[in-house]
C-alpha cells in the first residue's frame, strides 16, 4: 500500500504551510547582511539560557583539551571574528545582533569528530579533529566563521520556531482531515506526517540555513582579515576525508559537498571585494 499517496505529498505540505502562513507573517523579521525573510515566534532569550546549561554540561561531559597554544588560538581568532562583526554592524548603523552576547570558547579533545559549533548566545566548541581539515589560522577562521554565522543570523531561533508552527500545522491539518494522517502512521507504522515535513519542509529549509551561514562566514572571515579562498579548500579536504560518503542531498540537512564548494568559489570574489578586512577592531 503507498501511504505517501493516501495523504498526497503535495497536498499535505500546501496545507501545513497554509496553517503556519498566519504565524510567519505576523512573526516576520530579516537576516542581517542576505535580508532573507525570516520568522521568530520562540524569544532569544529562552534558547540563549538554555543553550548556556547545555554548554555547561558539554564542559564536564567531554574530554577538554590540555593544547592551551591551540585553545588561545581559537580565542584569538574568535576574537577578531567578534569585534569585526560588531564592528562591521557600528559603521553600518544596524543593531549589532550579537550586543548580548557571551562569547566563549572550549577545544574539546576528540580527533573521531571533525567539527565545531556555535550555540545562541555566542558559546562555541571547537573538536581536535576538525584541527586536521583546517590546517591553519585561515582554515580554522572559515569555520568559526560559519558557525558564528548561525548564531548571528539567529538561526536556531527560526529552526525552533518553525517547528512549533509545523507541529501546529499538522495537528490541524490532521483534525481537517478527519484523523486521516494519524490513522496512516498507526497502520504503517512510521510518522509518515513528520516524514514528509522533514524531507518535504526541514531539509530543505535547514540547507538554505548553511548556505546562508557559508555565505556570512565568508564576510565575517573576511572583514576580521582572514584569507577567505581557504574556505573552498577546507571542504575540498573534507570530501577527500570522508571518501564521498555522504547522504542524498535531498535527505540531507546541509549541501552537497560538490554544491558548497562550488558556491564558496562563486562567492568569494565578491565578497574580497564588499568586505574588505576593517582596519579599527
């Protein structure tokens, strides 16, 4: 039996978005720099305060690392990183996202993880082995540019807000129904109404996020000084790393390689030249 068919893909999806559009005009906001269209219905202020108790946590769960030369290096970049950011917003008159912020940094000793992150509010994770992908001072700035990039465009903020309006969205969607979506889960089994507002909705939506933070990473990187072409190099390394195993792209929450690093490539000319480094940090 085809249960994808019984709710009918493009159907189910128009509806939700029907449901949630109320919740996204009247929650509207932008994008600093890319002025996408974006929308906030969960505060800041919540996810910054739990994002501080899950750093925390993360600071005792996991094994720190002793390479206080590496760490202070991370800080440092960091450092530039966030003064060229708020400096950047200053010269601009725009409000400075990132004004209350609580900046920190942790190298955490892990070389199986070839990664970083940064959590609202500005609490960064920088794991070991990400160290043998970026190489240098300009590599690692590409990454911490990234990641800072989805703390300043707010973009866990707008991921949990649009999964409370999708929850909404197909709770009502399922009462117009007359049941119908639940029914089919029980019968088959699996959410099929999460399934398809995952790969239909999220997936999609989550890629755009990393464009965006990949495209913002660059300006940041690049206004704090950083030689941004090592960006497309970083992740060159990164596909020879993980030896082309990689989901789908349609399944996936990030890019294909193959697309970031081409899309890195096109945007790094414009971006050496509209954002040069700024001199007073």
């Amino acid at each position: 039996m085809n249960y994808i068919s019984i709710i009918n893909r493009r159907k189910f999806l128009r509806f939700i978005a029907y449901c949630t559009c109320a919740l996204i005009i009247s929650s509207c906001s932008t994008v600093p720099i890319t002025d996408r269209k974006q929308f906030k219905i969960i505060p800041e202020s919540t996810l910054n305060r739990q994002a501080e108790q899950i750093y925390e946590k993360v600071k005792v769960k996991e094994k720190l690392s002793d390479d206080l030369n590496q760490l202070n290096e991370i800080k440092e970049i960091g450092s530039k990183i966030e003064n060229a950011v708020s400096e950047y917003f200053s010269l601009n008159n725009i409000v400075d996202p990132t004004a209350n912020f609580k900046w920190e940094y942790i190298l955490v000793d892990n070389k199986k993880i070839k990664n970083a992150w940064c959590m609202p509010g500005g609490k960064i994770a920088v794991y070991s082995g990400i160290l043998e992908i970026t190489k240098n001072k300009h590599g690692l700035a590409a990454v911490m540019g990234h990641e800072i990039a989805h703390a300043v465009a707010k973009h866990s903020v707008e991921r949990a807000s649009r999964s409370v309006a999708i929850n909404v969205g197909t709770q009502i969607a399922d009462i117009v129904s007359g049941g119908k979506i639940s029914s089919v889960s029980r019968t088959a089994g699996i959410d099929v109404a999460g399934m398809l507002a995952q790969f239909g909705i999220m997936n999609p939506f989550n890629r755009k996020q990393e464009s965006e933070a990949d495209y913002l990473g660059l300006i940041f990187s690049s206004l704090a000084g950083f030689d941004i072409r090592e960006s497309a190099k970083i992740w060159e390394r990164m596909k020879e790393s993980n030896k082309g195993k990689e989901p789908p792209e349609w399944m996936s929450t990030h890019p294909s390689t193959s697309r970031r690093i081409q899309q890195i490539k096109d945007w790094i000319p414009e971006v050496i030249f509209k954002y040069p480094p700024i001199k007073k940090m």
